[in-house]
C-alpha cells in the first residue's frame, strides 16, 4: 500500500478559498483589504465566479501569509487546506 504524501496545490477553487478564510479567521471585508481587491471580487471568487487570475494569486498570497496552506494529498488527488497558528 502507497503512502499518501502532500505536494503543493497549483490550482484551488472557490470552495478552498473559502474555507482557508475561514481558518485563518479573515472577514470577506478583510480579505479585501488585506489584498486591495474589491469586496465583490472576493465574493465572486469564492462563489466560483470569474475573477483575473492576478486577484485568484493576490488572495492566495494574503492567505498563505497568515498561515493557510493549499496541498494536494496524492495518490488520492484530494485537496487539504491546513492552517498553521504559529506564525511570527
């Protein structure tokens, strides 16, 4: 049997921004502002809408920042979102 084993995830979705937010404890508004992208552009990202892949990276940056982490659990392909409260 395999062991499963993390790797960076390149590519998260509306649901995996969500959740990362709520694990670092990020209001929508904060987020926002944190990241100089509009509110709405935050909550369209979040609900799978179309945004520019620049605000996808700018809201992924902000939230790795503040210890949210994005990996790909292989061999299953699953997505995991931890959270570290470690940080300086």
């Amino acid at each position: 049997m395999e062991h499963p084993s993390l790797v960076r995830a390149e590519n998260i979705e509306a649901l995996h921004f969500r959740m990362a937010r709520a694990g670092v404890n990020l209001s929508i508004r904060e987020l926002a502002q944190m990241t100089g992208l509009n509110k709405a552009t935050i909550v369209r990202l979040e609900a799978g809408g179309t945004v520019r892949p620049a605000s996808k990276i700018a809201a992924r940056e902000a939230l790795e920042t503040l210890g949210a982490n994005f990996w790909i659990c292989q061999p299953s392909d699953k997505i995991v979102i931890s959270v570290d409260r470690n940080l300086c």
